[in-house]
C-alpha cells in the first residue's frame, strides 16, 4: 500500500528521454521566479518569489511544514501560474486554500497530487481552470467531502506522445460528492480517465446561468416529467409509454446526471437527444444507458454525446 502511493514519487514520467527540469523552467520563468528549494518551510519561506504571478518549482508541502495557513496565503497569494509539481501530503491543513489564486499548473516530469491528508474536508482551489499534468491524484484524504474546484475545465496530460490524463480521485469521505458543475467541466475534457472516482452528485445541483436544471427522481419507476427547456437533468431520465409523447422537448437537453432508462414505448426511433452530451451515474449502480423492450425501435443515436460514466445495455424483446 505505502509502496504503491509513492510510485509516483519514485517513478518519473517519461516526458523525453533526457528531460532537464533547469531547462524546463528557464525557457518558462525569468531566474527570480524559480524557487530551488522544494518543501516550503519557516527556513526557507523568505527566499519564495512571492511578487511572481508565474513561478517555476516542484513545490512540495508536507507534514514537516511548520508554516500556518495564513502565512502560506500571504506567500502564495501572487502565484497564478505554477510551472512544476504540486505535491500537498500529509499536511495539518483542512484545505488548499492557501492556493485559491493560482489558476493553472503545469507539470513537468512530476504529478498533481493531494494526498493522505487526514484533516482536509476541500481542496478549495476555487480559481483553478488548467492543469496540464499526466497524472492528477486526489485520494485519500479521510475527512474530504467536496472538491471546491468550480472552475477546473481544462487539462491536457504533460507526458509527451500520450493522450490520456489519469484521474485517481478516492479514498475520501463516504459524504464524498461532486458538484454537477465540476462534473459537468471533468467530463468535458476529451481523454480523461476519472474510473477511480467514487461519490455522489451534490445535492441540489448547480444553478445555471445560461440554462436550466430540471429535477427527476433517483429511481427508475416513474416516469421522468418532461418540462420545456432543460438542458440538465438531476436524477433518472425516465421515458416509457406514460411520457413518449413529449420526448420532442428533451432536444435541449445537455447533461444527465443520473442514468437514462427508456422501456416499453413505441418509439421508433431516439433521435431527440441530439444535443446530449454527457451522462453522468456518479454514485448510481445502474447502467448509465438502458433502452428495454421497445418493440419499434430500430435506430438509435446521439450524435453529440462526448462522454459516458456507466455501461450502455440495448435489450430488445
Ligand atoms: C514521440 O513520437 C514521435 C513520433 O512518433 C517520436 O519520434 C518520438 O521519439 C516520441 N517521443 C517519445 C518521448 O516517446
Ligand atoms: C526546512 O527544510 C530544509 C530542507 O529540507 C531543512 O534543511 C530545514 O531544516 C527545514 N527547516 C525547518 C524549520 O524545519
Ligand atoms: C496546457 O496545454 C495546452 C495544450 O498543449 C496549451 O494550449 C496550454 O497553453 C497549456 N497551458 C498551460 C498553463 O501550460
Ligand atoms: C431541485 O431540488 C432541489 C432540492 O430538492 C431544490 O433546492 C431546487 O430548487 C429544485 N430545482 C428545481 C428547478 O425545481
Ligand atoms: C403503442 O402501440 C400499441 C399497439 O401497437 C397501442 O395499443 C398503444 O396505445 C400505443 N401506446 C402509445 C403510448 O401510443
Ligand atoms: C438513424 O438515425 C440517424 C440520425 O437521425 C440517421 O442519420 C440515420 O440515417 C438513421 N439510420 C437508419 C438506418 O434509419
């Protein structure tokens, strides 16, 4: 278990046979923005490039940081771009509030990981959009019942040659649940492999500004009622003999965050979820698609569909 947590600590990624992180961050950052030292402590907290909104560093904070939230907050407040790792483990703090300015990360032959912090309830980086790392890990950390990451859309993996970005998010609170705007900004970026997540959807989900969210049930029994103009659903999309006459109105609909279930209708075909483009059965443990006994059907399609949590099951009688 211990060796296995820290592989990542042990195993660099292999970004290019020869990475040279002093190459890494001069092309990146003027000399005064690079901090050498690495685990960020009362020693060597002075010599941080605290004016620099791009710093290049692997920056490490962990159980032996003897600095209180508050001066990290004034040191690290400047900080938008960080150019290196971001390791936080072990540490007393209950967030990494400390870090709600910094907007993006990129890795170089290191990971993104919060770790094994047993007084963190949030990461709380609410400014956060970018994070071009191969490997992102938030897990056990026992007390974490949200992530706080609002703003997290974009993430491309560092490693040259590779597409995917491992996401290992686990190991936290059994209260553990993701917001559908985090959810909704996760399963938008193409190539990410979040298997790992464990949780719920917070409840309620999260307003839209430019949309509208519908509520369902969490069972599959009744029928969904379909309202004009949603464009997210929170909870199972129903559809059976009692609602298919209004399935033209869910051409609106973007997100699900529940599982979508059609059985027993006469449809002949499911062509009016043209615009769906996530489904998301975080915390269900049902198939995320079921299309049961619906003895026309004979063509299906979503053509906007990006990404998928669960299986699809297709049974016809
Ligand atoms: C990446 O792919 C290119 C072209 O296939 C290849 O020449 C290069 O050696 C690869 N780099 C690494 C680090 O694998
Ligand atoms: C800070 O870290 C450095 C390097 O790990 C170490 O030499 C120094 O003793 C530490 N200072 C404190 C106060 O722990
Ligand atoms: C992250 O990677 C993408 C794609 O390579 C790039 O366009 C973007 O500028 C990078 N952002 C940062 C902060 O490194
Ligand atoms: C959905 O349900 C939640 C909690 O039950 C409630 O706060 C919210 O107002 C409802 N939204 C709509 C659009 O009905
Ligand atoms: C479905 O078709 C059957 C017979 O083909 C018919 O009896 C039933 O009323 C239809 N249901 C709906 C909802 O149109
Ligand atoms: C299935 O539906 C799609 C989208 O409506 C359409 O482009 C396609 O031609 C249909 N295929 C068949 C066999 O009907």
């Amino acid at each position: 278990m211990w060796l296995w947590l820290f592989a990542p600590f042990l195993i660099r990624n292999v970004i290019a046979a020869n990475f040279d992180p002093t190459e890494f961050f001069k092309t990146r950052c003027e000399p005064k923005c690079v901090f050498e030292a690495s685990n960020l402590n009362s020693t060597n907290i002075d010599k941080f490039p605290k004016d620099c909104s791009t710093v290049c560093t692997d920056l490490a904070i962990d159980d032996k940081c003897d600095l209180t939230e508050e001066q990290l907050t004034a040191t690290l407040q400047n900080m938008k771009h960080l150019v290196g790792s971001l390791i936080v483990i072990s540490v007393k703090y209950t967030s990494v509030k400390f870090l709600a300015g910094l907007e993006s990360v990129e890795c170089g032959d290191l990971d993104f990981l919060i770790v094994l912090n047993n007084k963190m309830f949030e990461v709380g980086m609410t400014s956060l959009n970018t994070i071009n790392c191969s490997s992102i890990a938030i897990d056990n950390n026992k007390e974490m019942t949200k992530l706080n990451v609002p703003n997290l859309k974009y993430m491309y993996p560092s490693e040259v040659n590779k597409t995917e970005i491992k996401v290992r998010i686990d190991g936290l609170s059994k209260k553990f649940c993701v917001t559908t705007e985090e959810m909704y900004n996760l399963m938008g970026v193409p190539n990410i492999d979040l298997d790992s997540l464990e949780g719920m959807h917070c409840e309620p989900a999260t307003p839209l500004t430019n949309g509208k969210v519908c509520n369902s049930s969490y069972t599959l029994i009744y029928p969904t009622e379909i309202l004009d103009g949603c464009t997210q659903y929170f909870g199972s999309l129903v559809i059976n003999s009692e609602n298919e006459k209004d399935v033209s109105k869910l051409k609106s609909v973007e997100a699900i965050f529940g599982p979508l279930f059609i059985e027993k209708t006469n449809l002949t075909s499911i062509d009016f979820l043209t615009n769906l483009k996530f489904i998301s059965t975080l915390g269900y443990d049902t198939t995320a698609v079921q299309v049961i006994n619906n003895p026309f059907l004979s063509n299906f399609s979503f053509p906007s569909l990006k990404n998928l949590m669960g299986r699809v099951v297709n049974r016809f009688k």
